[in-house]
C-alpha cells in the first residue's frame, strides 16, 4: 500500500485520481447535479428550485446551493423586491458542465431503468 505520494507502486497508480475525488465529492452528494440540471435551463429563485426538484427540503436546498457557491459554480443573487427573493444562476464555470450533464442524461435514458415517474416526453425540455 501506498505510504506517501512518492510511492509510485502499480496499487497507487491504480487509485482514483484526485480531480475524480474532487468532482465525486460535490456531485456525489444527492440533489447536487438536479439543482445544477436546473440551473443550466436558466437562473432561478429558491421556490423555483424547490418547485422543480420534488422532495428536496429546504434545508437541504440550502446546503447544497451554499456548497455550489463555495465551489464558485453558483452564484447568488438577491433582489430587493418588496417582496425580498433570491435568485440563483451558474456561473461559467457551471454552465461548463452542462454538456458532461445532457451526455450523463443520455447514458441513463440508454442504460438505465426507468423508474416509472418520468414525464411525458411533450414535457420534458
């Protein structure tokens, strides 16, 4: 097993390379890559966001649209209204996974089951 990163042995070498790890780390996590599916569509205020990923909480929404923000892929932004609203949009570098997301959509549309609650096809975007 490797012991540093100046071990170069055929098990170290087989791992998981550190930009997969990063990439795995924020889009590993449940609800990440919907929001950002979203998001690629246009900007959109929080109940929005809510409205258009069912079963996501709003705490959790909030958590994962901070941890997009910290990873400089969203941006937020707050109108001043009456009535006070946040709108969220992607920045360039989150618009830039939106080619990699349409090609991960159709891998799953090609090899995956369906879960039998997908829209039907006059109301998918």
């Amino acid at each position: 097993m490797a012991k540093d990163r100046g071990d170069h042995s055929e098990q170290a070498c087989k791992q998981v390379d550190g930009e997969m790890t990063r990439f795995f780390e924020l889009f590993g996590k449940r609800w990440t890559g919907l929001i950002v599916a979203v998001l690629t569509e246009r900007a959109a205020y929080f109940a929005d966001l809510r409205r258009a990923i069912p079963g996501i909480s709003e705490r959790m929404l909030s958590d994962r649209l901070t941890e997009l923000a910290t990873a400089g892929l969203v941006v937020r932004e707050v109108d001043a209204g009456p009535p006070l609203r946040v709108a969220y949009r992607l920045t360039d570098a989150g618009n830039a996974l939106e080619p990699a997301l349409k090609e991960l959509s159709r891998w799953a549309e090609n090899h995956l089951p369906s879960g039998g609650e997908d829209c039907p096809k006059q109301f998918r975007g």
